[in-house]
C-alpha cells in the first residue's frame, strides 16, 4: 500500500464526522497514480457518489484544509494531490 494511505480512524475529527468527505478520500487514494495524484472533475465525483456538486465542493475543501489533500483546479478538472 502506498505509505501516504490514512485509516479512517487516523483522519481529523472533522473529516470522520462527513461521510462525502471520507468516500472522496478514500476513491482518490484508491484511483490515484504511484504519484498521489488523480485528475478528475467534481461533476464526476458528484455523480459517482449520488451527491451534489456542491456537497463535493464542501467535501474537498474540508480535506484541504484539514491538510489531507491539495487541491489544484486547471478548467473544468482538479488535481486532487495526496501528501
């Protein structure tokens, strides 16, 4: 497994306490390359979960700024970046 892998119980209370945020961990850590990172847009991870874009925004922002993952946004896609 890749060393940067957190387990549930190692993410921020923050984080533990939303479901969207802790799926959305998960599948980037899953879909991501040897390097940690996975390009994907929000709409995508809002269909594939059965949530709002919105709830995505919310989601990934939680994650960044609980220092979980970087986010960088290039057009319609964001890099989603493992520490």
């Amino acid at each position: 497994m890749k060393e940067f892998i957190k387990f549930e119980q190692d993410l921020p209370d923050a984080v533990r306490k939303m479901p969207a945020a802790i799926k959305i961990y998960f599948f980037i850590v899953t879909k991501s390359g040897q390097n940690g990172a996975l390009i994907i847009s929000r709409s995508f991870l809002a269909d594939y979960f059965g949530i709002s874009v919105s709830t995505v925004k919310r989601a990934t922002a939680l994650l960044k700024r609980e220092g979980v993952i970087s986010v960088w946004q290039c057009g319609g896609l964001c890099i989603y970046l493992l520490p």
